[in-house]
C-alpha cells in the first residue's frame, strides 16, 4: 500500500511510480516515510475544513478532524439523518 499513498504525495500513478523510480529510491522513500510519515490528503482536508469553520465564527462548535475523515466503521446515514447534522451546525 505504500507505493499507493506515494504516488498519491507525488500527483502520478502507481504505474508511473513504478517506471520511473527504481527499487534503491523506492526503499529510500519507504524509509523516509517510516521516519517522516507522509501526509494523508485525507486529514489535510479535514484540517482545513476546521479552520474555515472556526473562521466562519463557529469556533465553539468546531467538531473534531475525524468528523470529516471518511471511514468504513461509519454506518450510513440516511438523508434525513445528513439533514439533521447539518441543521446542528447552524445552531
């Protein structure tokens, strides 16, 4: 799975990845990324969707970076249900 969330910090394919570095650089990365984790765009987003919530004025109800964070334990919600949520943050 490494060489997916490389390829993804880097904007290319996996294919791509793979034709282009060689198995020395790809082991360099993996260390650096043992050392150094690469960022996941995943919590990059819900960073910023904290900040444009707290700078909207809604800095008391500011939910948590997991909130936005898609996971696969979420049971779904049915629309009723997104509505609902969505009506708490105007409060």
């Amino acid at each position: 799975m490494f060489q997916y969330r490389l390829a993804l910090a880097l904007g290319m394919s996996v294919r791509r990845l793979l034709m282009e570095v060689d198995s020395r650089e790809l082991a360099t990365w993996a260390e650096f990324d043992r050392r150094y984790p690469l960022e996941n765009p995943w919590r990059q987003t819900a960073r910023i969707c904290r900040v444009i919530m707290a700078a909207s004025g809604n800095y008391k109800r500011v939910p948590e970076e997991e909130v936005f964070i898609p996971a696969s334990k979420k049971p779904r919600q049915s629309q009723e249900q997104m509505f609902a949520e969505l009506m708490k943050l105007q409060q």
